[in-house]
C-alpha cells in the first residue's frame, strides 16, 4: 500500500544519478490566469519565484499553527524533530487539506497549467536559536523528476522575516539550469546535504518575507536557501509541492501524487485518499 511506504525527504545520490532527468527550466505558458496577473505570470518566468501571496485569516493562520503545533509535539515525542515531518500529506489528513487547499492550486495552476499533481509536503520549522541553516540548493536537484516542471509553495505558519531566518531567492537563477554542487560537511549544520557555492555570482539575494497565512512560490530550479535561527522567534514553514501531470517521477514517487487539478490521462500518478485521521 502507498500509504505504508515510507518515502527519503532527501535521496541518495546514487539513487538519483540512476534516473535520466530534464532538468531546465519550463515557463509558465499561461495566457489566461484565473487568479494571477499576466504581470506575475512574467515576473514568476523572469524571477523564478512569486511572494506575499494571500491565502488565510487570521483565525485560519491561528488554526494552523496550533495543529502543527500538536503534530509537532507527538512527532518529538516519538523521536523526530522540527525537520522531520515529510510526505505528511500521506499521513496527517490536515496537511492533505492544505496541499489541496482551492486557494492554493488555483495559483499554482496559473503557473502550471490546467493538469496539476500535489506530490509533497514538508515542513521546515527553524526553533528559537535553531542553529541549522540551509545552504544554497535547487530542490529539482532532490527529486526523482523529469521534466522539471515543478514548483514550490512556501506557506507560512509563522511569521517570516530577517530577523527568524526567513528562505531568500536569487532571483533569475532558474535560468541557469542544474548547478554544480558538493555535498555539505556535517560540521556545517545544513538541515539538506548539498551546497551550492558562491550563489551570488548567479544574482542578489531577496528576502522572501511572509506573514502568516501568506505563500510564495518558486521554480524547483530557482537557487534559494536560509541562514540559522538566531532569534527567540520560532520560523515555521509548511513546504508544498506541485508538478504538472506530465512529469514522470522515479523511485515510487508517484505513489505520493495527488490529482488536484484537471486530469492525470497516464494514469502514472496513484492519486492517494485523504488519511482518515485529523
């Protein structure tokens, strides 16, 4: 059953280099966007990444935030940490709601187009004084994908700035296709494993600042990453995947994609219930 198996949030390399992937960058071909403006549809293909989106109020923002902060605590009582809860679509029924939450596909299928697979979610929660960074990456990079027609959704379920580690963007990086990388030392304290050196040659970085209840997206290629928590302010974010319903995906992965908009007319992805509990 696929909701027995559990998936790797980051694969092996070897894993991975078993795998013919496409990875360059896809632009959003939309000419008629429902939500979006044809301005961000523009701004996401030239920047790579979309920010300050809306999608909750505030009881909503103050609704999830106390969820995670249950699942949160069962998680560490049960030996995980802050970083550990992934494919949690599969697992917690609340989180299924927010991967196929109306507001939310609605602007990834402005960017994506009509057939539209929700195949992740993670969450990244930086604690006060957490002391983890994460170096720069390319999240197609981590993924059994191809073509790399993917996007990721940021939701905020605690405020961003800063001051809390908030992720940051080069912009217009995406266009630079699959970078070379090393693996990171772990005396770097790097909640991934790859590092991407020098990212400021490929542009400036931008602070992806969110309140609560916002999201941003970027392109699976576009160069982000985060420093360390050095605050007294918790930085919680819920990570949402999405691809269109071409892509092909490796190691099982598809055994995680949920059909949130159009049709899959392959077949490939196995398209999982929501988990009862929640």
């Amino acid at each position: 059953m696929a909701e027995s198996k559990e998936f790797k949030a980051v694969p092996l390399e070897d894993e991975l280099s078993q795998i013919e992937r496409d990875l360059k960058f896809y632009p959003s071909t939309t000419t008629d966007p429902q939500v979006l403006t044809s301005s961000q549809i523009e701004q996401f293909n030239q920047d790579g990444y979309l920010r300050s989106l809306p999608v909750f109020n505030e009881q909503e923002v103050q609704e999830n935030r106390e969820y995670f902060d249950r699942l949160l605590e069962s998680v560490i009582a049960a030996g995980g940490d802050s970083y550990s809860i992934s494919t949690a679509h599969m697992k917690y029924g609340k989180v299924y709601d927010l991967l196929t939450h109306p507001q939310i596909v609605a602007y990834v299928k402005d960017l994506l187009g009509e057939n539209v697979i929700a195949w992740g979610s993670h969450f990244f929660c930086k604690m006060p004084q957490d002391g983890k960074s994460v170096a720069w990456h390319q999240d197609a990079s981590y993924w059994p994908l191809s073509p790399s027609k993917a996007v990721t959704v940021w939701l905020a379920i605690d405020d961003a700035d800063p001051e809390n580690a908030n992720m940051r963007f080069i912009a217009g990086s995406h266009h630079h296709g699959h970078m070379t990388y090393r693996p990171s030392g772990s005396h770097e304290d790097n909640v991934l494993n790859q590092t991407i050196e020098n990212a400021e040659q490929y542009g400036t970085p931008v602070d992806d600042t969110l309140q609560a209840g916002e999201i941003s997206i970027h392109s699976d290629l576009l160069l982000h990453g985060s420093e360390a928590n050095q605050s007294d302010r918790r930085r919680c974010g819920l990570t949402l995947r999405y691809c269109a319903a071409d892509v092909r995906a490796g190691m099982d992965w598809n055994a995680k994609g949920v059909i949130v908009s159009g049709a899959d007319p392959s077949g490939h992805w196995l398209n999982p219930a929501r988990p009862e509990n929640d």
